[in-house]
C-alpha cells in the first residue's frame, strides 16, 4: 500500500480549516498540506445548517478572517453569504486542491520514532481504510457531533403523528407555510428559526423551559459602511474590526464586573420593544447572568417583531408529554402543532471523535492539561482550533493558525521536528477547572469531563480572552519553558 506524506494534515475543511490552510499557503510556503474533510462539501457550519433564516450570531467584521475583508452589505450576515465568503477565501488562496472530500480520521497514531502522525482515514464509498502519514496534526474539526444531534429525550414523543425535524438535519422539502410549528428551545437557533418561520407560517410557537438573554443590534453597520466610503477596503475592514472587538470585550468584562446592572439594561431593551403589556419578566429574565451563557443576537429586532405582530408567541413551561396532535405542558396547556422543531442543541465530541495514541497509548484526553488551549501536554505536534464561546469564533481561530505557522517556521529554523508541551512537576497538582470555566451552557456542561483540564497559572489556561491571548500566544518559542523540542 502506497502511504502518502505531508508536512501538515488539517482536520475539517469548515471556517477554521480553510482560514489554516490560507495562513500555511501565506505564510509556509514551503510546507505540504493536506485538508481531509468528511462531508463533500467544503464550509463545515454553513453548508451543513440550511433551516430557514440560518445566520451569523457574531457580527462579520469580527466572524470574518482577517486577511480577508468582509464585503457584504450586512454584519449580520445570512447562512449563504458566509459560505460564499469560505468560499472565495479558498479559491483565492488556491486552497480548494488540497481538499479531500469524503475523508474522515478515524485514528491518529503518534511514534516518537521518525517524529510523525499515521493517519487511519476512513473514505466515503470506499474500503479499505487509506493511510496518510504526517508531521504535524492540526484539528479543525469544530466541536459538535455532525451526524448526531443532541437528543434531550423529549417526553412521549412516539405518540406524537405530526412532523419533527431538527435545524441540523432540516429537510429541504418540508413545507411550513400556513401551519402550526412549535420550535422547542431558546438559544440561537430558536430565535432565529422563530421570525423567518413565522413569514409564512400559520404561527409559531417558542417553548422554552427557560429563557435566555437577547439583545437586538442592526444587521447593518452604519461605520463600516461609512469607513468603505472613505478608506481603502482592507484598512476600513481593519478599524471595524478592531472597534467591534472592543465592544465585545467592553460587553464582556462589563457583565463580569456589573451584571446586575447590564442585566437590567437588557431586560430593559427588550421591555421597549414589546411594550408595557408583555410579561418580559417570565419569558425574557433568565435565572442566571448575564454572558454565564452566550447572548441570542436579535438583528434588527426580527423576533420582537413577530412577537408584536402576533404571528408568534413565546411559552415558558416544561413539557410533560406529547399526544397525538401536539404538546401537553406542565401547566396543564396543550399546544396543538402541526409540525415541531427541536432546537435543543448540539452534541459535542473531543477532537472530531477519532481516536488518538502515542507511541501505543492511547490518548485520554480528560487526564491531560491543555496549553493555552491549543495543545495539549504530552501529545506532540498536535494541535486543535476552537474559537471562543464569549466572542466570535474565528478571532481565536486566526490566533491559532497565527501560532502554528510561527511554530513551523521556527521548528524549521531550528531544525527541530517534534514540539510537546509539558507540565513541569511542581504543576502538577495545581487547581483543576473545567477546560471552558465559568460558562454554564447545558451543551458545554455536558461534555466538560471529556476535555482536557486546565489549571491556574500560564501556560496551563484557556483564557476565552481574546486581548489575553493576542499576548500569550506571541510569546517566544525560544522562551517558553513548557514547549519542549527535539
């Protein structure tokens, strides 16, 4: 069997994939690489969610990479829009014929002997297994389970006759218009689904156990489109750029800081969009605080429209069954629907699911500490992308392609081939915290035991801080005692 060799192999040809491979081709000119992707489609994310209305909860000048400046004339941009954008950043950076569609890692195998990843790679329509060889592994596999959902058990759901999709799997023939639709759930997905179904719908209902913060912001960007008047496209990009990343970070540290009072402005906002009349206090005051869990973006107050309109309504309950033609609640309330979507979250997998082992172990990944969230100790020349859960994903994704290409130059300088990160053993009994801290999300809690942990102290953390990180990651290889080379 002939085994094929590359200098890099990444893992998922979706938003971070394509934005790695565009840094190696900039960047490491030198370097061979490989993108293995499962599904046939390059743009992970968005070309997998096609439900109606799929969006960006992150304004573009921020979700967007940044050597490419986004162009379109909303920041809050639609599912499509942002796949044309994967799109064109991989066909001007000719990245399209390093792609292998249909390829899935099923296993990676470490041997410190020759200083290189072998790669069990399942293909699509094909057996047996192909096997690629590597030097440097990088996993941009996002973080959820593509083929599953996350399943929340839903009471009696066999006795239900009607129609149930997810978002994740939404059928393009389904026909919604003039029926009932029951959307369960209250995140992202649910508040987008809500307003678009409701157009054409005979009506909409949102049944969540609990609510969630909103906050409405214009899907049009009045600077950027000012700045694009004036300025070259990269340099206005770039100030746009830098400006929402600073309302981020100042919305961010400020619900640290004073969540009681930004809780009161946003249950205020939401207050002046439905009136006096509305009970916000039940359907839009969470348990929790504010940024303990992701914002649900509201673009140009779509859903208070609907909700205002009277095409859709928002039901606070829990679910004790289903029936035959709907939803029995807690209450005592039945919810006759036609059709029910169950926006109740992803399923999450460490590293895509594959296995992993070095020099025959195998790999488990809760017992290890990961290296700035990046790497993870005793594991060589491995690393993983995943963005931020408090920001838009693609600012900590561009840190990292950042990273690996300075790593690659400087192995390349120094003529070493193996980097693996190492707790030192006065560490070794630093505090534990979960790999994400601090962000109670039901989808997050769920799967933190599987994740490496993290400790106290740098390098040992997973900051979620985009300033923090822009420092910790250009530290100098040749001063940085945690990296060990060879």
């Amino acid at each position: 069997m002939k085994i094929e060799h590359f200098d890099v192999i990444i893992v998922g040809a979706g938003l971070s994939g394509i934005g790695a491979a565009c840094y190696l081709t900039d960047h490491c000119r030198d370097r061979r690489y490989l993108i293995l992707e499962r599904r046939d489609a390059l743009g992970g994310t968005w070309d997998q969610f096609r439900y109606p209305g799929i969006r960006s909860d992150s304004d573009m000048q921020t979700l967007g990479y940044s050597f490419k400046p986004w162009s379109g004339a909303k920041a809050i941009a639609d599912g499509p829009a942002i796949l044309d954008y994967v799109q064109s950043a991989a066909n001007d950076y000719g990245v399209n014929q390093h792609i292998r569609f249909g390829h899935t890692l099923c296993a990676a195998h470490w041997r410190s002997e020759g200083a290189c990843w072998t790669l069990d790679v399942g293909q699509k329509g094909s057996d047996p297994n192909v096997i690629l060889t590597c030097n440097v592994l990088l996993m941009c596999s996002g973080y959820y389970h593509y083929e599953r959902a996350h399943d929340p058990q839903l009471p009696d759901l066999h006795k239900y006759l009607g129609k149930v999709v997810h978002p994740q799997f939404w059928p393009e023939t389904l026909d919604y218009r003039d029926k009932r639709i029951v959307v369960i759930g209250s995140g992202a997905t649910a508040m987008t689904l809500v307003p678009t179904l409701a157009k054409i719908a005979k009506h909409v209902t949102m049944v969540q156990r609990s609510p969630s913060y909103v906050i409405s912001r214009p899907s049009k960007d009045r600077l950027t489109d000012a700045l694009r008047k004036l300025l070259p496209p990269r340099l206005a990009y770039q100030i746009a750029r830098a400006r929402n990343v600073f309302l981020q970070e100042m919305l961010y540290k400020a619900t640290r800081i004073a969540p009681t009072w930004i809780k009161r402005q946003l249950i205020n906002q939401v207050r002046n969009e439905l009136g006096p009349d509305y009970d916000v206090e039940k359907h839009f005051t969470p348990r929790y605080g504010p940024w303990d869990q992701r914002l649900c973006l509201v673009p140009d107050g779509d859903l208070f429209a609907a909700l205002n309109d009277r095409r859709a309504d928002i039901v606070t309950d829990f679910i004790e069954g289903f029936t035959e033609t709907g939803l029995q609640l807690g209450s005592g309330d039945h919810i006759d629907a036609d059709i029910v979507v169950s926006a109740t979250g992803l399923q999450l997998v460490v590293m895509g699911g594959a296995e992993f082992s070095v020099d025959g172990k195998v790999i488990e990944f809760s017992k290890l500490w990961t290296y700035k969230g990046l790497m993870v100790s005793d594991v060589p020349n491995m690393v993983s992308t995943f963005g931020y859960v408090n920001a838009s994903w693609t600012l900590r994704a561009d840190l990292t392609a950042q990273w690996v290409c300075r790593l690659l130059n400087y192995m390349a300088k120094t003529r070493t081939q193996q980097v693996v990160p190492r707790v030192p053993e006065q560490l070794l009994d630093m505090p534990q915290r979960d790999w994400i801290d601090g962000f109670p999300a039901g989808y997050i809690l769920r799967v933190m035991k599987y994740f490496p942990k993290q400790g106290d102290v740098a390098p040992w953390i997973n900051t979620q801080d985009y300033r923090s990180d822009k420092k910790l990651f250009r530290q100098p290889f040749e001063a940085d005692d945690a990296l060990h080379f060879r």
